[in-house]
C-alpha cells in the first residue's frame, strides 16, 4: 500500500459492436495474435466476472491494448451483499480519473462489544467512504469498456478446457458456455466469486468459510441524520463475529457476520443487532446473504493459461473480511499477467509468467492475509481486549485510521514496529480458546 495521505477523495460506453476495435486490436510482432480470420476468432484475454475483481483485470488488459473480452452471468447493474467500504488501499487502485459513487465519507467510528461499552472516536480527515455497490461495479465496468473491453451479459461460463478437441492448439483456452458456445483466449482470468468454476478448474482451496447476512434499511431524514458521515462496528456474541452500520443517504447497510455453520445464531445477531439500534420497525428493501472464502495459504492462483483473482482466488482479509481492496489489486495483477501469458509463444514462457503472477499475489496479498489471520484467531479468542485497546489507547486508534485511509498495513507494522510484533506474537501465545 502506498505511504503517506495518497491522493485525495473524488466525488462523486457503450461497447462496440465489432469484436476489433482500432484500440484494441493487438499487433502480431509481440506474437499475442494473428491477422485476419485467426484475429477475429480468438481473443488475448477473457476475463469471467464484472465484479470489481475482474473489471479491474479486463481494464488493465484492454489498456495495454488486447483484444478483452469481459463476460458476466448477471445483467448489470446487479446487487452484491456488501457493506461497500471504500479504503485507501482500495481508492489507489482504482483506474485512472475514476470518479468514485460515494454516498457518504466517514469521519466518525463508534465501536461497541456486543452492544456495550460504546464508544465513538473521530476524525478530522476522512477514514474512508461508502459506496452503493450497484453503481460502483458498474462504473468500473464502463471504465473497462472505454478502455477497449467488450462486455457480454446473461452469459454463463460452465467449464473451461485447456486440453481436448474444443482446443485448437496449445496457445489457446477453450471457454465453454452453458447454452454450448465455445469462445477462445490466450489467456483467461477467472474474477466469478467466491463459487467460482474457474476457481474449481484451477484447484483453488479455502480455509475459512464465513457467513455475511445484511439489510438495506431505508429511514427517515431524523434517522439518517443521526448516522451520516459516522460507522458502527460492532464486536459480536459468535467467535470473530462482528457487526456493522454504514450509513448511505437516506438508506443504512446493517449486517453481520459470522463463521460458516452458526446460521441460525448468525440470523439471530442480525435481529437482536437491528432491533437494539432501532431499526426493527424499518422494512428493509433488500436482505440478502453471501459466503465469503479465503484462500488455503498454499492454495494455487494459476494452472496453465488460467489465472484467479479476487473472491474468486479467495483473496479478501481474514479478520475483517474485507474484499474490495484485494479484488480491485488482485484484478489488475491478474490482468496485466494475463497479458503476458497471452503473448507468450509457449508452455514454457506460459508457465514462467503464471508462476510470476502467483509470486506478485503472495509477496504482496499474501503477506496480508497472513497477519490478517493472526489478528482474526486473537479476535476469535479474546474481542473483549480489541475492543479495550481501539477505544482505550490513542495509538491503537491512530493505527486503526492509518490503516483505513491506506497509509500503513497490519503486516507493515509488524514487519516495521518491533514492539507491534511482540504484542501479537504474546497474544498469539497466551489467548485461551473461549476468553473474551
């Protein structure tokens, strides 16, 4: 992540009906692809999935002047479960001039442990905003299109095949769709969430698996208010369970989250979660539910000319379970690599730029995820400390704001502060199970 303040807060298509476009039709002396009826038949890159993950993997590709072709089995735009934080780490890797939707910017975080022990810390710069996630997936997905990608909706992918007769050569990855069409790539970037197929295809592995339940709440001006520019976290009765209010208008995300097989008393904590705030009486005009998955550490990120980014690697933060940031820079990596591995005239050089790819996500990511792990089981054990700690010592808040607005990470300080790395590490080495 970058240091320092980064760049400031913005407030804040049509695809061509031709397969080529003059910008993104690729030359044939980087090898990448072919003239005439080869060029029109097989693309540089396909990416699966118009989420954050894989418009940023199709919009880094198309702006290094591939044929992209973006395909989504939803008509956009289309709601996700997601509390729609925008962190720094998330703004810096955002395309270019792109105007962020915000629906409101957080100044204010009030905390609290199973519903006691309130308290509200604040700031005068901006911690981080929020975002409609409808509209932010949309916009990145018209980001990609004005860069050269072509976008396919209503289309879903049911397998892909890098070997067989569906695959004319060795160079070339065979995406199969579920009404029997084939469409052909260099390379391809699997970005279809946490149930992904191409995740399936690659051997992707997770190991956690955790439950997120969530409200859209419309509340009257007083009530809206009341919420604006200030966030609820919540630290809840399940291990690593935590709740949350972000405020969006006129509207409140409320949410829980939980581990994966405690549904009941994770649909329990959102009532009890919504009812003490007082909001029950307020219908909500949507409620959903989503899985989110992380990564198994030695879990693979590519197989072939097939690479995973976002939830559909499970890439996200472990503790707090975070994922735009990780989809949005794990998408570009797997896009700039796609383009590498779609010009490469062989297994071999193939192979050489996957496992480049797969290093880039660990170094970086990866090392993340690791301390992120860390924090989630110390979290899991002991939320009353946390809780203590982030209302209780100015640092620690301090920490907390630098992490949000993306001047530092978790694994940044434990790599840089020596004293940050032994209180984990004693936490790590003392927390019973069950301790709060």
């Amino acid at each position: 992540m970058p240091q320092g303040p980064g760049p400031s807060w913005p407030v804040g298509r049509a695809g061509a009906e031709q397969i080529v476009s003059s910008e993104n039709t690729p030359s044939t002396a980087d090898g990448a692809g072919d003239a005439g009826e080869e060029s029109a038949a097989v693309w540089d890159v396909v990416v699966v999935g118009a989420g954050p993950a894989g418009a940023s993997a199709a919009h880094a590709a198309a702006v290094a002047g591939r044929r992209v072709l973006l395909l989504e089995k939803a008509r956009l735009p289309r709601y996700k479960t997601c509390g729609g934080g925008i962190i720094g780490p998330s703004r810096d890797a955002l395309p270019p001039g792109f105007e962020l939707p915000l629906q409101d910017r957080v100044h204010a975080v009030t905390f609290s442990l199973d519903g006691r022990f309130s308290r509200t810390r604040r700031s005068r710069r901006m911690l981080f905003g929020l975002v409609n996630r409808p509209e932010f997936d949309q916009a990145l997905v018209e980001s990609a299109q004005k860069a050269g990608a072509e976008l396919r909706t209503g289309v879903t992918v049911s397998r892909v095949e890098q070997h067989g007769p569906a695959v004319p050569d060795r160079r070339t990855v065979a995406v199969v769709l579920s009404g029997g069409e084939t469409v052909l790539a260099r390379a391809v970037v699997g970005a279809d969430g946490s149930a992904s197929r191409i995740g399936a295809h690659v051997g992707v592995k997770m190991d956690q698996v955790d439950l997120g339940l969530e409200a859209e709440i419309p509340v009257p001006d007083t009530v809206a208010e009341d919420w604006a520019g200030r966030v609820l976290i919540d630290w809840g009765p399940l291990p690593g369970s935590y709740g949350w209010v972000f405020p969006k208008g006129d509207t409140l995300t409320v949410g829980v989250i939980s581990a994966r097989g405690e549904g009941a008393a994770t649909k329990r904590y959102l009532e009890d979660f919504t009812a003490r705030l007082g909001l029950a009486g307020f219908e909500p005009s949507v409620s959903s539910g989503h899985l989110t998955r992380c990564r198994a550490e030695d879990s693979p990120l590519t197989r072939g000319r097939v690479l995973v980014c976002g939830d559909a690697a499970g890439l996200l933060e472990p503790w707090t379970r975070e994922g735009i940031s990780y989809a949005l820079r794990s998408g570009r990596l797997a896009g700039e690599w796609a383009v590498r591995i779609a010009g490469a005239g062989d297994a071999v050089e193939a192979r050489r730029q996957a496992l480049n790819y797969a290093f880039a996500i660990k170094s970086g990511l990866g090392v993340e995820m690791g301390v992120g792990r860390r924090m989630h089981q110390v979290f899991s054990r002991r939320p009353g400390l946390l809780h203590a700690t982030l209302t209780g010592f100015r640092p620690a808040w301090n920490t907390f704001a630098d992490i949000t607005r993306g001047s530092t990470t978790l694994a940044e300080l434990i790599r840089t502060r020596p004293l940050a790395r032994r209180a984990l590490t004693a936490l790590d080495n003392r927390s019973p199970d069950g301790a709060s």
